[in-house]
C-alpha cells in the first residue's frame, strides 16, 4: 500500500533505528522500513527482520503444502501426500481434511488480551509446527 506520510525507517542496524525514508509498513510487525531494509513486491511489503522473513518464506512453503492437500482432499483422501487412507478431520489452521493419524487435538498456547491461555485445537502436523515462526514478532 505504501506511506501516506513521511516516516522514518524503525529497523536496527546494529544498536541504533535506520531513520532512513520510510517507503513501506511491514505486513507483519507493522513497523515502517526503507528500501534497503524490506522488500515491496506488489502488495507484498516485509521488511528486513529474521521474523518477518521469515514468515514471507513460511507463506510460500505453506502455500505449496496447501496446494497439494486441497488436490487430495478432492479426491477423499487424506491431505498428506504420503498416506492412502480416506479423512477423518479438519485441520482450523489449513482447513485440510486428513486421517486420525494427521490430525490431532493439541492443546495450543494462544495470546489473547496480552495474557498466554491454552486452547483446544484440531491441527496437522504441519500447522502444529509452523507455529512457532507465526507467534513471533
């Protein structure tokens, strides 16, 4: 989307902020970068930081795995590309339909009003362990 104001860079470089000429807020910790701190591709905007990167790099990957579970799911198989068997439930991550074996309750640590609860959650294997990249900021 771009800046509509002028801002400075909030990214470290080493100890002390860039303070460079804001061209874009980070889609995930919000915080505005320069060009040489993010990159701005169509209406992707991340800056620079090792969490934020790597959320855009899970996204692609997961993205993929996707792809693949919603092919199977249409045939009524389990969404894992290596399992034969027909599905049993739904992931809330993914919304991937998978057997007893691939999904599972899992007592799952959310933030909620700034305080760390647990709740129930029916996920994959492979929304269980992205987790932990999407919890960061």
């Amino acid at each position: 989307m771009g800046l509509q104001i002028r801002t400075a860079c909030e990214i470290k470089t080493g100890l002390f902020r860039c303070k460079a000429e804001a061209v874009a807020y980070c889609q995930y910790c919000g915080r505005p970068f320069c060009r040489q701190h993010g990159t701005v591709v169509g209406d992707q905007e991340v800056c620079a930081r090792k969490f934020c990167v790597a959320k855009r790099e899970d996204l692609v990957k997961h993205l993929a795995y996707k792809a693949v579970v919603d092919r199977r799911n249409e045939a009524q198989l389990c969404g894992l590309d290596s399992c034969d068997r027909g599905t049993h439930g739904q992931c809330v991550r993914c919304k991937g339909h998978f057997c007893s074996l691939h999904v599972q309750p899992r007592e799952e640590p959310i933030l909620h009003n700034k305080v760390t609860v647990t709740q129930m959650a029916t996920l994959c294997y492979h929304c269980w362990e992205r987790r932990s990249i999407w919890v960061r900021m």
